[in-house]
C-alpha cells in the first residue's frame, strides 16, 4: 500500500484489446495498491506519476507490527483501507451504471 504524500499520479487499467485507459487521478492524501496489498496479489492497474510526486510505501511488517503493538490503531488502518476499498467500489459500480452494455 502506498500514501500519496505529494504531487499527483494517473491510475491507468488494461482494455480487453490491449489499451491502457486512465481511470482516475490520485491526488495527496489518498492511498493506492490496497487491493494487492490485501490480496496479497500483483497489481490491477498502473499508477504513473503526473509530476513530481512523494509516495511512501506502507509494507505488510509495518501493518503487521501495528496489529501486534498497537491494535486499536490496526483497527483503524484497517477500517480505513475498508472505507477506501467500499469508495472505490461505489464508485466503479456508477461508472458501470452509465454504461450501455
């Protein structure tokens, strides 16, 4: 998982055919890489920086250390990468809504 600290990055995913379409912008604040840090998974889209940017990476031993000692801040980071996750679905769901398909 990464936080995005400054600058701004593109969210590019894969087309059946091939193409790279941008999906979105990330702007600081904002997290990126949750589905794979969770999932334990490779990536589901690229993320390219627009311009100069500061990202830090927030590793599974940070998260884990953070469970064993600091639960109830774990509780919260994870509530958090929940209230991102649920974001993002919502948010794909309404794009596929405007859909024609």
């Amino acid at each position: 998982v990464y936080l995005i600290d400054q600058g701004r990055l593109s969210v590019f995913a894969a087309t059946q055919s091939g193409n790279n379409i941008r999906v979105r912008a990330l702007r600081p604040g904002t997290f990126v890489g949750e589905i794979s840090g969770y999932l334990d998974q490779h990536r589901t889209a690229d993320v390219v920086a627009e311009v100069d940017s500061v990202v830090y990476r927030i590793g599974p031993d940070f998260v884990q250390s953070l469970e064993e000692d600091a639960p109830r801040l774990a509780v919260q980071w994870h509530r958090m990468m929940a209230a991102t996750l649920a974001e993002r679905v919502d948010r794909t769901n309404r794009l596929l809504g405007e859909l024609d398909l």
